[in-house]
C-alpha cells in the first residue's frame, strides 16, 4: 500500500526543475556553455505542463476527500448533551 498519493503535476516541475539545475551545473563545470535566460523557458514550460498533468489527473481521480470517506472523523465527538440535566433542578442522574 501507498504512504500517500501520486501527484503527476510535481514530479513533471521537478523533471523541469531538474533538467534546469543540470543545465547551470553544466555550465558551472565549463562541460558546456549555458545562457542566463534559459532557466525562464524552462521553468515556464515546467510550471504550464505540471499545471496541465495536475488538471488532467484531478479530473480522473476526483476530489481526494471522496476517497477517505470511510476514515474515522478527525474531531473528537461533542458528549456535552449527555451531561445536560432534562429540566432546572432535576439531578437524578447524577446520583
């Protein structure tokens, strides 16, 4: 079983993100020469594309609470009403 979900949106930012830090890495190793504006195009495509598989995987699964439903509720249960007397005066219960 799964610790938790699977989000497509940010693994496609952090291919996009990481194909960034590799290119400046690159660059900073002197393997090959990078400009300084190709971290925007990059990250602009990184960010529209995560955006689009985030979309299109929301509306194949759902919304994710449909999906926990049957877990116990996160707030305890109010029992105040049990210990409310029924009338003014009346302390039977108690006793």
């Amino acid at each position: 079983m799964l610790r938790h979900e699977f989000h497509p949106g940010k693994l496609v930012l952090g291919l996009f993100l990481l194909i960034t830090a590799i290119a400046y890495a690159g660059d900073a190793g002197g393997v090959w020469d990078t400009p300084w504006f190709v971290a925007f195009p990059l990250l602009l495509a990184g960010l529209l594309l995560g955006g689009a598989a985030a979309a299109v995987s929301y509306g194949v699964r759902g919304r994710p609470t449909a999906r926990t439903a049957d877990r116990a509720p996160s707030r305890p249960v109010d029992t105040t009403a049990d210990r409310i007397p029924d009338r003014p005066g009346d302390d039977s219960k108690d006793a």
